[in-house]
C-alpha cells in the first residue's frame, strides 16, 4: 500500500480501489463493524420517540386533535380518513409502544413496524402539521428497521434473542450517516436564498435572552444578520464536512451542540433539537461507547470477542483493518473468532440492500429539488413543507383570512370564522388544502342547513359558492392577497403537476421597500409606546375590504406608490337611514383619515400595484397597561416559560396521554363513556 493510499484510508476508512467496482463497493457496505454505536443511538432515538408521542405527535391533545368528526384534515391522499377517536387511540398506543421497543431493544423488528407503520399513516393524515423534522424522524425509524442496532445494550441480547456484540454491516451507519448529513447540507442550500442571505428571513429573533451575550459586541441588527442568518447558513452548509473528520469533529460537536441547544430555547420545535443532539454520535468512531465507559471507570478499553453477523463480509486478515475516521469497526485490537478468516460470499440479498440504500439516497437527494414536477403543491415557496430542508428560510405573517359563502340561488352571502372546524392556519398558505378546506366547509355546512337557525337564514340549498382571500406577508414584505378572491374554491381546477393558475403572484418589485419599512416603523414606534402601522400591497382593479377594529385611533392611510380610491362609510349619514359612501382617490405621497368601527374599502386605481401603509395607536394596549404595570402579553408570557416549565409540562402531558389511552381502552373493552375535551378559542 503506498503513503498516499495509507493517507487516504486513514482519512476516509477505506481505500480508492474500494470503488473501483460494483463488487468491491458492495463489499465495502458490508464490512463488519462494531454495533455499540448504533446501539447506544437506537435507545437514546426511542427514547425521544417516547417523549415526542405525547408531545408533538398528539397524544396528550388527541381527544381535541381528533376527536371532532367534523373536523377538517388535510391527507396527502384523499382517501385517507381518521378512525373514530377510540380507534385512533390505539394506533397511537400501538405507535408508543415501537417506540419503547426500538428504546429498550425488545422485539426490535417487530416494534420498528409498530411505529413505523402508525407513524406514517399518521404523518400522511395530516399535511397541515408536517414539519422537517416529523419527515427526518420517520425516515430514521425506517433506516433502523432494516439496521442490526438491538444488537448492542438491548433487551433482545439480554433475553437471548440476538447474540450480544454481533456485527453489523458498514452500511447501518453509513446510510444514517447520509440521512443527517443531508439534513445539514441541504439546510445550507436551501438558505442560498435572497431573503436569508439578505437577513429577512429570521427577524427579531435578538430580543431573545439567548442572544444576550452576543449584544455586548454587536447591534440587534448585526446579531439579526451575523449571527442568526449568516452563521445560521454557514454552519447547515459545512457542519457535515466537519463532522466527518478526526481533527474537525470536536469542534463541530462543540458548534453544532450550541446550536441545538440555542434553537431548543428559541422556537417550539418539539424534540427535534435533542434528537439533532443525540444522534451526534453517529459521526464518531463506532466503538466510542466502550472507550466512554472505560474512561468512566478509569481502566483500558476491552473489547468483546465479537459474533460473526453472516450478512457482512469477511476477509482473511480482518484484524488488519486500518482506521476509518468515525466508520472504524473497532476491531483491529479485538480478539476475533477463528471462523472470521474464512473470506464470506456474495449473495444476491447483499445486492439488492445496497441497490435499495442506493434508491434511497436517489430518492432524498432529488425530493427537495423535485418542485418542478408537483407544480400543484409550489404557492410564493416551492412545495409542501415538511420534506424539502427548507428550515426557517420563509416566515409568514398572517392579517386576514376572509371566507365568503354566497347561496347562488338567493345571492345572500355568509362570512365565516377562518378558524372554523380547523385547528392550525397553515392550510390557507397552501392552494391543494384551501380546495380541502373548501370542499370540508361545503360538507359541514350542508349538514347543519336544518338544524343551525344562522346558517339556514343565508343557506337554502347545496347551490352556494366559497370564495376564501387570505392576505400575508413573506419574509418582512408588504401584506398582499395570496389567492383572487374571485375565484369559487369549489369550482377551481386542482392538479399536483399543473400549476395553480388562480395563485397570485408575489410582489417581488416591492422587495426593496423592506429597508424602507424598517426605517418607517422605527420612525413610527417614536411617535409613542403605543403607535403602530401595517404595510398592504394590491393589485390593480382589486379592493381590500377592511374594518378597523374601535380600539385603535389616529388611524391613517398613507400611499407609498400607486394609486387608490378609499370608499369610506359616513357615519353621520346613518341618522338618514341609509349608509352613504365618500370617495376619495388618493395619490402617491398622500394621507386621508379612516374612520373606526366601520367598514372602508381600498380599490387600487392605478395600472400598476399599490402599496400603501395604515399607521395607528393602539388604545387598549394603552388602556390595559395603565391598569396594570406589569402587563403582558401572551406572547411575552410564553418566552418567559423556562426549563422546568418545560419539563413540568412534559411530565403532565406524559401521564395525560396514559389516561386517554386508558380511557380508549375501557371503552372498546367495556363501553366506558370516552372524555372529550373541548377546544378552546
């Protein structure tokens, strides 16, 4: 072997002609390795499993989350429907349960598909929920079906079922290894954005406590960019690089922990951060956990006499094996058995596992990227979130969300609350679920027709149309409507490989107007504690009906470019009978006065889009503040929440999930009268 080759071993851990040929390659995947590793990261994996089913999968909320049967769900496929709530329940018990096996090791494969199967059917119920991490932890468990990590500390070694210390192959951890390292790589590229690199993305994040340290050198502002946009992209593009060799990894444990732990404080991202944290490890040398507890217990590392795995492939002089920076098997000082110098066969199963791990790098290499396909699912971001690593790269900022239910027959029109049967907001940044949430409103209007007095004085017949206007704003731009509301959503045509014609577009001319509404607020927050203003772009022809609630005052219109026509409800002429309306067209630069607690309409008049901002104060913040000093706000409430508020929460949510899968289990065994909660708000 020359030095260069020596090099590249100690480097890699393996050798260039490793990938000459298929054979070899495959043989590669199948070298023997030390499971204590993937063992150590199967249990702490489960372990988080456990804590998130109550959590962020549900339980402890699921007679509320699934307890509705008018409840609208948003599945990928829309044959999927919820089993009743019961039912439900024990899915939920039978998922809990893979995760305390694939935890403690016992019946691994069969506790795998325990939580696999469940995990997924669930995941598949509902889009509006899905979540970067949700999609990381099911592929995870499926990674460690086909994986040997319940042959190191599990219940299935002590009980006898899998031999102790048996090999697994490379390829356990170098499949995992993919998986994270595609969570971190991908991140990075994602955040190649111009609303990321620009510092859009992410703002205000410094008046978090966690930032603290930071301010003693730099600005809020520098701490927006330097440190959470900037580092933030830095650290997803390289951490993986880092992680992979001898000389860098402690460094990148150090950085990529900090991290984790920061983002643990800073958003509610469930268990995500920890299991980031404990599946680190992954990235070591695979016999870490015996050099741990040697160092623990302060004497020299021994190594078991390992068990041959008749699925890896050995070669005469196994003890012979170099080093393989974090895929090391661990054996070059171990006593192997005489039987492992006997060179193992290929077989056509070794074959077809490699061609599978193969399609499933394919796979998650080219899903974050595959937009231009199911051109369906792209609205102003590309895709559903959850699946493509786009993490954190478009915040959304929600104003309005008007439903209109118009009876054709008689033309009487019905709003209805935009929270109405759904629990979450995300649908209505999406247009496959607000056609969902379409067809969802239409069923349970209909149901009530002859039973609910309010609805049947505007509703006659299944004759009515749903037009659905939502209004927000991306990454700190000016509010806009994201659909035309022109359109009935229960008429619209929907394909996942056809692009959403009724979409409107961004106004990404107006993206150079953030500076100035940075600059504008600060101005405006000068005015008073109390003064506020909100930023609206339109397009041409188009009227933003809005109704200013009378706790605010000093409310002003003011156009930035374009031009509109404020249509204005007169107040004084309600004492004639009549509402009257007082027109006034209202230029570039100019302001005009609206009036509160009523109705006014903006018609942009000008060829081109509009934009125009409401400056205020807000009274009953006022009010509430001079009652009480030391009011809060629910927000600020919820930042306040600490660690052992966090764990306290835990703990209750933990014992509530036992006492409603109880409760499901009497009723399905003895009719026990199920306890449904109530949803609140």
């Amino acid at each position: 072997m020359s030095r260069a080759e020596e090099q590249f071993q100690q480097l890699f851990g393996f050798l260039p002609a490793d990938l000459s040929s298929w054979k070899r390659f495959v043989q590669l995947l199948y070298r023997p390795m030390d499971p204590a590793s993937l063992g150590i990261i199967r249990a702490l994996f489960g372990l988080m499993m456990v804590l998130d089913i109550p959590e962020e999968r549900g339980l402890a909320h699921i007679d509320m989350k699934w307890g509705d049967p008018n409840e609208c769900h948003f599945p990928l496929f829309n044959f999927l429907h919820p089993l009743p709530l019961e039912w439900m329940c024990v899915v939920y018990l039978i998922m809990w349960c893979g995760a305390f096996g694939i935890m403690t090791g016992l019946y691994f494969r069969l506790s795998c598909l325990a939580f696999i199967i469940p995990y997924w059917y669930i995941f598949l119920l509902e889009k509006a929920t899905w979540n970067n991490h949700t999609y990381l932890y099911g592929l995870v468990s499926l990674l460690l079906l086909g994986s040997g990590a319940n042959h190191y500390w599990s219940l299935d070694c002590y009980l006898g079922r899998v031999k102790p210390d048996t090999h697994v192959p490379l390829w356990n951890y170098a499949i995992l290894r993919f998986q994270f390292f595609l969570l971190y790589f991908y991140a990075g590229l994602k955040k190649f954005d111009q609303d990321w690199l620009g510092g859009y993305s992410m703002t205000n994040l410094n008046h978090h406590w966690i930032f603290e340290p930071f301010k003693l050198l730099l600005t809020p502002e520098q701490v927006d960019y330097w440190i959470i946009h900037f580092s933030g992209f830095l650290l997803d593009l390289t951490i993986g690089f880092w992680l992979f060799f001898d000389k860098t990894r402690p460094y990148a444990f150090f950085f990529c922990s900090s991290f984790h732990l920061m983002n643990s404080r800073i958003f509610s991202i469930g268990m995500f951060a920890y299991v980031c944290l404990v599946t680190l490890p992954l990235f070591s040398h695979v016999d870490w956990p015996r050099k741990l507890l040697a160092k623990i217990l302060m004497k020299e590392v021994e190594y078991p006499v390992f068990v041959k795995n008749e699925s890896c492939i050995y070669k005469p002089a196994i003890s012979s094996m170099g080093k393989d920076n974090g895929q090391n098997n661990g054996t070059e000082k171990l006593k192997a058995k005489s039987d492992l110098n006997s060179e193992s066969k290929l077989t056509w199963k070794h074959h077809l596992v490699v061609i599978l791990l193969l399609s499933h790098v394919g796979v998650q290499a080219f899903l974050p990227y595959s937009h231009f396909i199911t051109k369906g699912y792209n609205n102003w971001t590309n895709g559903l979130y959850g699946y493509s690593w786009d993490m954190m790269v478009h915040t959304w900022d929600t104003i309005l969300v008007v439903i209109k239910v118009v009876d054709n027959n008689t033309g009487r029109e019905h709003f209805l609350d935009p929270e109405a049967w759904v629990q979450t907001d995300r649908w209505n940044k999406h247009a496959d679920m607000i056609v969902q949430y379409g067809q969802c409103l239409k069923r349970n209007l209909l149901r009530e027709l002859n039973t609910n007095e309010e609805i049947s004085k505007y509703i006659t017949s299944p004759n009515i149309s749903i037009y659905i206007d939502v209004w927000c704003s991306l990454n700190g731009r000016f509010q806009q409507r994201m659909y035309d509301p022109r359109v009935d959503v229960l008429q619209v045509e929907w394909s996942p490989f056809r692009k959403v014609s009724w979409l409107m577009p961004l106004l990404t001319e107006f993206s150079s107007w953030r500076e100035n509404i940075i600059e504008l607020e600060k101005e405006i927050y000068t005015w008073s504690n109390y003064s506020d203003a909100l930023f609206v772009a339109d397009f041409p022809g188009l009227t933003l009906e809005n109704y200013i609630n009378p706790d605010l005052t000093n409310v002003t219109l003011t156009v930035l470019e374009g031009e509109v026509i404020v249509e204005e409800e007169a107040v004084e002429s309600k004492m004639d009978g009549q509402d009257k309306l007082i027109n006034q067209t209202v230029g570039e630069g100019k302001s005009v006065r609206i009036p509160v607690g009523v109705f006014h309409k903006v018609r942009t008049s000008s060829p081109t889009p509009s934009c125009y901002m409401y400056t205020y104060i807000n009274q009953s913040r006022q009010i509430m503040e001079l009652r009480d000093p030391h009011y809060d706000s629910p927000k600020d409430h919820e930042k306040k929440e600490g660690v052992l508020d966090e764990i306290r929460n835990r703990i209750d949510n933990f014992f509530t999930a036992i006492a409603i899968v109880s409760n499901a289990v009497l009723n399905l065994l003895y009719s026990v009268p199920m306890v449904k909660r109530v949803r609140v708000g």
